[in-house]
C-alpha cells in the first residue's frame, strides 16, 4: 500500500496569531489546560543576534528595542550591585578556601605525615613502643590448630568472619554483634578457607570436603556452590569477580558471575596449596605450598598455566604470603617449622631482596599501610621455645625487629587488619582472639 501526502491540506492549514503557545493549537481536537514549560523556550521566535547583542554590549542597543535607558539603567543596578550600592557579580565561581584540616579519607597521607614529623623531631634510632597487651580479647573455642587452614579474614564492610569448628560466625565491632552464618552438617565437613570479596558484599567460605560456597553479606544468604575440587580447599582470594581456591596440587579459577563459573586449571605445586595471594594491582597472583615453593602467576595468562617465575629457596611449606602495599611488586613469603625465614621478593626481576631467620615456624603474614613495616605470626621453633607463639614486628626494608608481643600460650595461625589498619586481630590455637592497636600511636621508649 502506497501512502500519498495531500497539498492541499497542508495550503488551508494556517496558524493563529498565538500558534507558538502550548495551550492551544489552530485545527487541533486536543486543548491543553496546563501552562507551558517556561524553561524550554520556543527559539524560533527569537532575534538571537538581538539577544546576543543585549547580554554583550553596555552601551549601544539595538535600534528596534522597545526598553528605555532608565529602565536598563534600574536593570543593570540590579544585578551588579548589591542591596548597599556596592559593585558585585552573580553566579562567579570562587574555590573554597583550603582547609587546614584534612579530611579522614586522607588517613594515610596523614600516617605518612606524621611518621616524617616524628622522625624529624626525635631521634631516628628510637624505636616505637610496642603495647604490652592486647586491647581486647575474644573467646574462640574450638578453633582449628590446623597449618593448612585459613579460618578468618575481615572485610571492608567491618566485618570479621571467624570459623569455629563446624560453624562459621560473623562478628561486628561497632555494636559487637554475632551472627552465625553457616553449620556444617557432616562431621568432617567444616570451613577451610574464608575469603571477603574486594567491596565487601561476598563472602567465599571454601570446605573441607571440597566444595565452596558464597554468601551474600547483606542477606546472610547462600548464593551459590562451586564445584571442581577434590580435596579441603585449605585457601581462597579474591581479583574482581574472579575467585582463586586453591587444594591438593591444584589452582582454580571462578568466574562467579556466570553459571558455569570454572576459568581455568592450574596444576603445578606437587603438594597441598596452602596459600594464595592476588597483588594489589590484580596482575599477579603468588601461591605456596607444602612443597616449599612459591610460584608468581601472570592474570593474562593464567589459561595457558604457564608461570611467571618459581622460587624454591624454602624448605618449609609456604602458607604465609603478603604484597607489599607501597612496593607492589614486592612479595613476603615465610617458611614453616624447618625454614622459618621471611623472604622478600623482586617479582618483576624474579630474585629474592632479602631473607630473614625468625628461627620460629611462620603462619602468618601482614603489612601495614601506614608504616613500613610488617607483622609475622609465629608457631613452633624447633631451636628456640622463646620464639614460639610470637607476633613479630619488623621495619621495612632493613627488616630490624621492631618487637615482639608473646600474649598467645599457643601457635598464632591467623592474621587480619581492619579497614583503617590499625587495628590488628590474631587468631591463637589458645582458641582466642586477641585485637592490636600497634599502629594507632607512635610512641617512643
């Protein structure tokens, strides 16, 4: 069917005097009741070369304007001068003073700040007084004293996830609430591995007899169920929304948008993975295991399961790994009982920058933002009982021995730091939990 346009209605049709106006048109059924919108105006009844001419020139109008010069004059004093005669402008961007006090986002800047501050008024060989206990201490019964676990982490939403045996709680600090999130049914189905996501809104909890579950935080709600391993997923870490588990000789890869989330395979430590560790750029991801080796995976590359270097200097089960938060191609790693030494890492020039001999077994590691320096968790020592069950504190990159806090009668096996960090939590096989202000003063003995 052909559709044809009549001329002749379009010669008849003719606009009224007011056909510019919204509340009527000539020959329309429809009559519009309400006002039109002033802030859209009609432009094609508009002189904007007069218009221009207004707003630009200060003397010389038009010759077509219908405005008097008193009432230009009235105008012009209106809007350039203030209620007592003085000259004044509207709508001029003016910055807002610089405020002497910096906002609480700044927070490291002003660690940093104040560590200059303090080096510079005292001393550099004084050393910063470490607390001689713990702010609080919370009851964690049957805790698992288990090497190849690891049980808690804490969240920037705040929250603390802490698993107890068969059961996983969530712990809040501000109003000191405790929720229990999950229960195993199975006797030997408990949580091995607890993970938050970047943004705090997923909780990873890996299991013992392999399968991994996800939380949503905000419901308490389980979200989904990977598959794929075969063996307790003994470690987890977040890049995004890809989630790396890790369990007997092999690494995986989820892609936890999708259904079938499972990415990529890779097979390369001969024993248990134990330890798992996206940097901080989301570039490389460093694992460990109870083979003694420490590999450096490249994000880009992780389907090709080639690695970007192997370092073999351990001769302990690596579980405790760490990326440097001001250094980011610097990874800590430390030993267990027969190693015992923390080793810094060059992850761009694949060599180690230093190797210390804590002479105890390390379970865990953990860098401060604020300070350069960084906290070791300590086990068993096999030539040493003073060093057993320690935190140690050491200053980066020297790596002298701040000092330490021998609270726990029993190996500390877990590390984490709230979202400002400065507070610390361990987790001891004394089944307790022990809260650290080490960063919160700068103090001097």
């Amino acid at each position: 069917m052909k559709l044809e346009l009549n001329p002749q209605t379009l010669t008849h049709w003719k606009p009224q005097s007011d056909w510019y106006s919204p509340t009527r048109f000539h020959h329309t059924p429809v009559e519009y009741d309400f006002p039109g919108d002033r802030f859209i105006p009609n432009r094609s009844l508009m002189d904007l070369d007069q218009a221009c001419t207004l707003l630009t020139s200060r003397t010389n109008y038009p010759p077509k304007s219908n405005f008097s010069k008193e009432y230009r004059r009235i105008m012009e004093g209106n809007l350039t001068l203030d209620s007592e005669g003085r000259p004044f402008r509207l709508l001029v961007f003016r910055g807002s003073p610089k405020s002497s006090r910096k906002s609480i986002k700044y927070v490291d800047e002003i660690r940093r700040d104040d560590e200059e501050n303090f080096q510079n008024k005292h001393h550099i060989n004084q050393q910063r007084k470490l607390p001689k206990k713990e702010t609080k201490m919370l009851d964690a019964p049957l805790i698992r004293d288990d090497f190849y676990m690891n049980v808690m982490d804490w969240g920037k939403n705040n929250i603390l996830a802490i698993a107890l045996g068969q059961e996983l709680y969530l712990w809040n600090p501000v109003n000191q609430a405790v929720d229990c999130l999950l229960s195993t049914e199975g006797s030997n189905d408990r949580p091995s591995s607890i993970s938050w996501s970047h943004d705090g809104k997923t909780l990873a909890v890996g299991l013992s007899q392999s399968q991994i579950q996800l939380f949503d935080s905000q419901t308490s709600t389980l979200i989904n169920r990977l598959e794929g391993h075969h063996a307790m997923v003994g470690a987890t870490s977040w890049n995004g929304h890809i989630l790396t588990s890790g369990s007997s000789q092999a690494i995986l890869n989820h892609d936890v948008r999708v259904g079938n989330s499972l990415v990529s395979c890779l097979k390369a430590h001969r024993n248990q993975v134990c330890g798992l560790k996206w940097s901080i750029t989301g570039n490389l991801l460093a694992s460990g295991g109870d083979d003694s080796v420490v590999y450096i995976w490249e994000a880009s590359r992780m389907n090709s399961a080639r690695f970007v270097h192997r370092f073999t200097n351990h001769v302990a089960a690596v579980k405790a790994l760490a990326w440097c938060p001001y250094n980011f191609q610097v990874l800590a790693s430390g030993g267990g009982t027969n190693d015992g030494c923390i080793k810094l890492w060059d992850t761009q020039q694949g060599t180690c920058i230093n190797s210390i001999n804590t002479e105890a077994q390390i379970c865990a590691l953990e860098w401060n933002r604020h300070y350069k320096e960084i906290v070791s968790a300590h086990g068993y020592s096999i030539h040493n009982a003073s060093k057993n069950n320690n935190l140690s504190l050491w200053k980066y990159p020297s790596m002298v021995k701040v000092g330490d806090l021998t609270s726990h009668s029993a190996r500390v096996l877990q590390l984490a730091q709230n979202l400002d960090g400065l507070t610390l939590v361990s987790a001891g096989a004394d089944e307790t939990l022990r809260l650290w202000e080490i960063w919160a003063t700068a103090t001097v003995e």
